[in-house]
C-alpha cells in the first residue's frame, strides 16, 4: 500500500499540482494586498472617501444597541450585519486572480503552438536489413 501511494505521490500530475497550489497561495497573498492596500484605496479617493471594509447593513442591533463605528464593536455588541465591504473586496480579489491567470494560461498555450513538433524517430532496421549493411560493408572491405 505504501509502495503505490509513493508512485502516486510521486507521479509528474501530483507534484504539479501541489507546487501550483503553494505558488497559487502565494499568489492569493499578494492580490490581497493588491486588492487591500492599493485598488481599494483609490475606489475611495475617487468615490470621495469611501471606505469599502467598514460598510455594513445591520439586520439586528446588539447589546448596547446602534450606531457601531466599526463592523468589529458591531460584532463584539452581538448585532447581526451582513458585511458587503469585505464582500465587494472579495469580488475584486476573485476578479483580478481569475484575470492574471487568464493571461498566463493564455500565453502558455501560445507558447505551445508556437514550438514544432518533434521530428519523428527514425525506425530502427530489421534484422534482415542489419544482416544485408553487414554483407554490403564485408563485401566493400573484401574489394
């Protein structure tokens, strides 16, 4: 049993596989902080200060009741919010990650097309035409 899962986890797919996810994560970070530290930050300075991460609807006050000045003292008071902030920052994040790996798998597959197919293997000779180029190379050495 642990012969054939060392085959599978050994096989080209698997490995693969697992160093896109560790590089997918990797990537996952740094559109976050994209998304985070720069786009929403200028969605605000052009929608006059907006900032995305702190709007919420309250559908139930909590103890003490409203106003919340953050979607955290709102959730430490018990009130029930649905967030759309982190919503709309997800949506983006989502958007620019499915975006770059558009335009990579897009220039992978352009740069396949554009390689020739490798030459096909000369057949190897029979075992009559070795005997018939040993004759030939006897013959000529005899002349």
């Amino acid at each position: 049993m642990f012969k054939e899962f060392k085959e599978f986890a050994m096989k080209g797919n698997v490995v693969d596989m697992a160093v896109g996810i560790i590089i997918g994560a990797a990537f996952g970070a740094i559109v976050s902080s994209l998304v985070g530290d720069i786009v929403m930050p200028i969605i605000g300075a052009v929608t006059g200060g907006l900032d995305f991460s702190s709007r919420y609807l309250l559908l139930k006050d909590g103890t003490p009741p409203a106003p919340y000045a953050t979607i955290a003292a709102a959730k430490a008071a018990g009130a029930v919010t649905i967030n759309i902030g982190s919503f709309i920052s997800l949506v983006i994040n989502f958007v620019l990650v499915a975006f770059v790996l558009f335009m990579i798998i897009k220039g992978m597959n352009q740069m396949r097309r554009k390689q020739p197919a490798p030459a096909p293997a000369a057949p190897l000779p029979t075992s009559e035409e070795r005997l018939l180029t040993e004759i030939r190379d006897l013959l000529k050495a005899g002349r």
